[in-house]
C-alpha cells in the first residue's frame, strides 16, 4: 500500500485574534492536492485572515495549521502568496523585474546575490503573464490589472505547491480576469493547489472547483455543486453572529482565569 | 600636491589607521588669516594641502555620502518624519552626556544621544500600541517635547560655571569648527557599516520595504530588518550631529534621496545619486561656510543640497519643469505651423490647385485670423523654408492694388499634403470602423493629426482599403501626390 502523502493544506481548531477581538473561530479544515478552492464570504468574515493565518503570519491564538505535514514555517518554500493590491507602496523605487525577482528570494537565501537564471527564470514568468515588454516600467506606472499581473508573476517565479492568493481579481480589467483564471486552472491542472479569496458570487461557481464559506466560522468545505447552495449562502451572508464575536471577545479581554486551572 | 580626490581620502584613510598618536588639529586654526583676500583662500581649500582643511572637507563629504545613501531608504520608506523626530530626541542625550562628564567628551555625547534617541522612538511606538494617539502626532510629541528638554538643559549648562566654554551650541546647527582626525572615525565607521548593510541586505531591505506582508510570508523578519534601518539612521544622525546640528541633520536625510528620486525609480541608482548629491552638498557647503567665516556649517550644507533640489526639479532633462515647459512650447509652435500648412492647402483645394500660389488675403480669411497674424505665420513658414512669398504685380508702377501671393515649397508641401491626409483618413477611420456620425469626427481629428504616425496612417490606409474620399466627400492625398510634390492629375481633374 501507498504512503498516504501529506495533505497540501490541514487546519485543525485554529482560532485567530485581532487586537484582542477573535476574527476567526475553531476552523477546521482539510484540502486535498490539485485543488482550486475559493474562499467566500461577506466583508470582515476572516478571508484575508484565514490565509494570513495559514502563512504563520498573523499568530493563532489556539489550534494549528500544517502545510504538507509541517508548520507553515518550515513549509515556506512551498508556498506562494499573493497579497492585496492595496497592502503594497506603490510608489516604491522597483521596476517589475524587480517585484518579479522578489519571489525567487524564498529560493537563493539570505546575503546572497541573485543569478543570471534567476534573471532569466523571473523573464519567463513575466512572458507568461504577458507582461514582458513592461519589465523595466516603475511598478506604480503600471495599470491595476498590470499590477496584478506582475503580482501573479512574482507568484509563478515562487515555484510554489500552495498557493495563497488574497482577493486577486480586485479591481482589473476584463482581460486580466480572464488571464488570471486561465492562470489558475492551469495551476491547478499542474498538480498544485489554490486558496483564492473572492469576493464575487456570481463568478465563484465558474471558477473554482471547491468553496469553504466563511463567516468567522467555516460555514461549509466542499465541491463547489454541493456547496454553492441557497441555504449554506444564506447561512454565510445571513448576518454576523454577533453574539459569538461579542462573547468571544468577551473572553479574550477578560483578565480573570475563565476556565478551572489544570 | 594636486592629487585626484580619491588619492586624498586614500591617504586620509591611511593616516587615520596609522595615527593613533596623531595630534588633535583643531580646524579653528583655519580661521586665523582671514584677513587674507578671498581667492588664496578658496585656492588654499581646494588644494587641500591644509591638514586642517583636508579633516574638515572630508568630513563634511563623509556626512553627506552617509546621509546621501541613508536617506534613499529613509525617503522611500516614507520615514522622513521619523528621521526629523529622532534626530531631535538625542539633544536631551547630548546635554545630560555633558553633565555626566563634565567635558566635551565625544563618545560620552554620542552614547547618550543614541540612547536618548532611541527612548524617543520607544516612546511613540509606546503611546502608538496603548494610546488612541495617530503615529504623526506621537511623533510630533516626542519630537518637539525632546528637543525643548534638550535646548532647556543645554541653556542651562552654559550659565552654569564651567559651561560657558562647552560649546553645545553647535550641536543645535552644526559648525566645522572644532572638528578634529577624532571626529572623523565614527563617521568611517558608520559608512562602512551602511555599506555593509546595504550591499550584504540589499535584496532584503528592498522586498521589507516594497511589500511587507510578502516579506513575512518568505519568512524575512521585516521587524528586525526596520529595526536595523532604525539603528543605521541613529549612527548617520548621532555621527553627523556635531558638524549639521540637530536641528538640520535630518534635512540632509532627505534632501538628496528626494532629488535622486527626482532622476530615477531604481533603487540601486538612487542609492548611488543620493551619495554623490549629498558628498557635493557637503564639501560645497563646507567650503562656503570655509568662505564666509561666521556662517554655520549645518545650514550651508543644507541650503546647497537644496540648490542642487531645485537645479534638479528645474533642469533635469527628462522630467525637469523647464525642459518640459520648452516641449510643450515646441509642440504648440509645430501645431500652430503645422495648422497653418493645411490651411494653404485647403485654399489651394477651393482654388481648385489652378496655380501653385495664392494670395495671403484668401489664407487669412481661411484661418479665421487677421492679415497681421498671417503676416507673421507666414514669416515663419518662411523662416523655415516651407513657403515662398511675392509681390504681385512686381513693377511699382503698376495702378492695381499690390497683392502678396504665397505659395509653398516642397518640404511646405509635404506637411501640408500629409496634416490633410492624417486628418481626412483619420475622420474615415472613425465613421467607418468606429461608427462615429460624420459630424461628430472632426474635432478630434484635429488632435490627431499631428501625434498620428505615419506607420498608424499607413495600417489605417490598409484597413480601409486604400480609400480615395473622407466622410465629407473631399480626395485624400495619397502617399504617392505627397512624394511627387503635387496632387495626381484625376485628384485635381476631380475638383
């Protein structure tokens, strides 16, 4: 019998807090490979905290997350990650060489120059993303779909197994769109996984093939057809739990002991 | 005596590693012959052959190259207001240094003014985690509250028995004076520390800047990394505080990274122009305040590389605002020529291309402008070869009224023919590809005409099947009447 490998993504009870208010609760959570997830929610549900989480980014306050049977942290080469657009100074001194080079640093180390294959390598990840001609553009001439591209490219130089991408269809154009999802199928039919937040629902069932529904819990993890329902919807946009979020931050503020020593 | 420069901090260099005995020169010699004329002293600065000067001039180039290459990542990481606000918090550091030595001791000064500073940045980052308080005002507490304590205490240091000589003064705007070989190891030390930094962190500092979160996710601990930014501003302030003052120090921080920023968008090139913009400001300004005896070296300095600022924003070739102004002028004064020349052909045109000239009247009333104005349009379509004028007729003698006809030259010709065919090919791509009512094409025509190149009107020409008539029924010149320097006889038999 075959070794089981170990899964690309396993969340098990993770519980995350911000500025002492939990914005994530006990999610559980299991993703097989070649998956293209969606992660769908209403504003302030915990997407962007979900994947930050994942990355070890932000910390947890109880569970874990394992990314290929280690902590995100050891896993850091096998993940790539996308951020929102607006969490970047564009006015900063880079071409989109430069940004596209930046994700092949997971790969060359500290103090280390970068090479001519890597050079070469962040070219090839540009043409793909049909940005080349635009290599040597500051990064804040560029359009936001340009942008996007170039995000995507810095993606692709990552050489990922997971990626984690946060809201990538924000603000582009139509084109840019089409080749962002045209990117993520083809990712996907790679043998690699995708975690993609998003924000639209009338586009989610068509482009990706499992959905978690996320409202500071995970409301529901599946195949997209068994997911994409009017009841689990309703349940996901259907208002915030607010006496979850007011008890639980209840409990994180509280500086007596709320539960018996062990 | 005339070595390059480099030579002379070569041999600097060398003598600050060999001397350790050396003897404190002290630059206030360099003041005593002032009443000598003012050339022999500029000739005695710039040949350096003056220990004093030589300690002087390098330390104000030192200050400027590290400051230069510091403040391309302090201005590109938005710190500008974090500089101003640590390099007011060390006065406190420098005043109650004084007090615990009793003397001007330079590194009892430094050691507290580090210290001071960095108690000034746990401060704001203290009311910034606890408080409601909005980083710029914490900032702005901290600044001005530190640096009131530090002018009270230095105030009262000097009415105090033993501080009339102290000299703290220039630590609030700097001065050359008094600058000895010693001064200048911190400032090799913090250079070659940030080139250090700079060359073995590079890839790192520039992704911890540009996209933080990104940072993190590769595993780069971008606090560490802001906070060795930090502690590499804290040694180019404290280091260069005794000749820039405190209160001007994080000028030079970000004067020179803003002006290379005006002539780049890499950061590698910044690093470099900030350096060298910011040694120019140091040795031009050490050599005026050298010059004007009483004026205060921080500010000199700072004032140059603000000169150098404003010479950029004005005359930098590719983005500065006088070349860029004399563009547009360029532009404006083709357009109008260029609108002149397709007027001489469209009165050709209604004049049915009978005779090569016409009178000037009949262009006046086609532009719409008064003889005057066409006299001078004219004059400058002859000034520049495209048209010819006379005097009809040409014997004085003659009763009938005189009458200036024009006609063009080639070359006048040519952009005649060509602004005609840009516009009418133009006016048929828009009504026929783009679906635009036929009276609604010629104003942007009108536009385009002169920006549209010719490889575009070529392609348009293709598409449109090489056509013979625009949406108004007139003949479009072909490439061929433009060469032949005339329209081709079924065009003229058409009108």
């Amino acid at each position: 019998m075959r070794v089981a490998l170990p899964k690309p993504l396993e969340i098990h009870d993770l519980t995350v807090a911000y500025q002492q208010k939990p914005v994530l609760y006990g999610i559980d959570l299991e993703v097989e490979p070649g998956s293209l997830v969606g992660i769908i929610g209403p504003n302030g549900a915990g997407k962007s905290t979900l994947i930050k989480a994942i990355m070890g980014i932000m910390k947890s306050v109880d569970g874990y997350v394992k990314v290929f049977g280690d902590s995100s942290r050891k896993a850091l080469t096998r993940v790539g990650y996308v951020p929102q657009r607006e969490s970047v100074d564009w006015d900063f001194p880079v071409t989109a060489m430069d940004v596209v080079l930046m994700g092949r640093f997971g790969h060359i180390g500290w103090f280390k120059r970068i090479s001519k294959r890597d050079r070469s390598f962040a070219s090839e990840c540009l043409e793909q993303m049909n940005m080349l001609p635009y290599a040597n553009r500051q990064i804040g001439n560029l359009s936001g779909g340009q942008q996007q591209r170039v995000f995507l490219a810095r993606a692709l130089a990552q050489q990922s197994d997971l990626y984690l991408m946060d809201e990538p269809f924000e603000g582009v154009d139509a084109i840019t769109e089409k080749a962002i999802v045209d990117l993520l199928k083809n990712l996907r039919n790679q043998g690699k996984t995708l975690m993609v937040v998003h924000h639209d629902l009338s586009t989610a069932k068509d482009y990706f093939d499992h959905l978690a529904l996320l409202n500071l819990r995970l409301v529901a993890y599946g195949k997209t057809e068994d997911v994409f329902t009017h009841d689990l919807l309703q349940k996901t946009y259907g208002g915030k739990l607010t006496v979850l979020s007011e008890v639980g931050s209840r409990k994180l503020n509280e500086k007596q002991p709320t539960q018996e020593a062990l | 005596m005339f070595l390059p420069i480099w030579k002379k901090l070569k041999y600097m260099l060398l003598i600050l590693v060999l001397s350790k005995e050396a003897s404190v020169l002290k630059a206030a010699q360099i003041s005593s012959e002032s009443d000598k004329d003012w050339i022999n002293q500029a000739i005695r600065f710039w040949t350096f052959t003056d220990p004093s000067i030589q300690i002087i001039a390098l330390g104000a180039i030192l200050i400027g190259i590290n400051c230069g290459l510091m403040g391309g990542y302090v201005v590109s990481r938005r710190l500008s207001m974090f500089g101003d606000t640590l390099s007011h918090a060390v006065l406190p550091g420098i005043a109650v240094g004084f007090m615990f030595s009793q003397s001007k001791n330079e590194a009892v000064l430094m050691i507290g003014a580090t210290l001071s500073g960095f108690l000034g940045v746990g401060i704001i980052s203290l009311l910034k985690r606890h408080t409601k308080m909005k980083e710029d005002s914490a900032m702005g507490l901290v600044l001005s509250g530190f640096y009131a304590l530090g002018i009270c205490l230095i105030t009262y240091l000097q009415q105090s028995p033993n501080g009339g000589t102290s000299g703290l003064e220039s630590y609030l705007f700097g001065s050359l004076v008094g600058l000895s070989d010693r001064d200048l190891v911190p400032l090799c030390f913090c250079l070659s520390l940030i080139i250090i930094c700079f060359i073995l962190l590079n890839k790192e500092l520039l992704l911890s800047g540009f996209d933080p979160s990104f940072a993190r996710s590769v595993g780069l601990p971008v606090d560490i990394l802001q906070f060795c930014i930090w502690i590499l501003m804290a040694f180019c302030i404290v280091s260069s505080l005794q000749v820039i003052g405190v209160v001007l120090v994080s000028a030079l921080l970000i004067i020179p990274a803003a002006t290379a920023g005006l002539l780049t968008y890499r950061m590698s090139q910044i690093l470099v122009y900030s350096g060298i913009l910011g040694a120019l400001s140091g040795i031009v300004g050490c050599f005026l305040s050298f010059m004007g005896e009483r004026l205060p070296a921080g500010p000199v300095i700072v004032l140059c590389s603000t000169l150098l600022f404003l010479a950029v924003l004005f005359f930098s070739p590719a983005r500065g605002i006088l070349p860029s102004w004399f563009r547009t002028r360029r532009r404006g004064q083709r357009i109008r020529f260029e609108n002149t020349l397709k007027a001489c052909y469209q009165v050709l045109e209604s004049r049915s291309f009978s005779s090569q000239s016409f009178p000037q009247t009949a262009l006046a009333q086609r532009r719409g402008k008064s003889d005057a104005e066409i006299e001078k349009e004219i004059g400058v379509l002859i000034r520049e070869g495209y048209a010819t004028r006379q005097e009809f007729p040409t014997e004085q003698k003659s009763e009938l009224p005189s009458e200036t006809m024009v006609s063009l030259t080639p070359s006048g010709w040519e952009i005649a023919s060509r602004m005609i065919r840009n516009h009418r090919l133009w006016e048929l791509y828009l009504t026929k590809e783009a679906s635009y009512a036929p009276d609604h094409v010629h104003d942007d025509a009108e536009k385009i005409e002169h920006i549209i190149g010719e490889k575009t009107v070529r392609q348009i020409e293709r598409i449109l099947d090489n056509p013979q008539r625009d949406p108004h029924g007139k003949p479009i010149p072909s490439q061929d009447d433009i060469d032949r320097g005339w329209l081709s006889p079924p065009l003229v038999a058409d009108k």
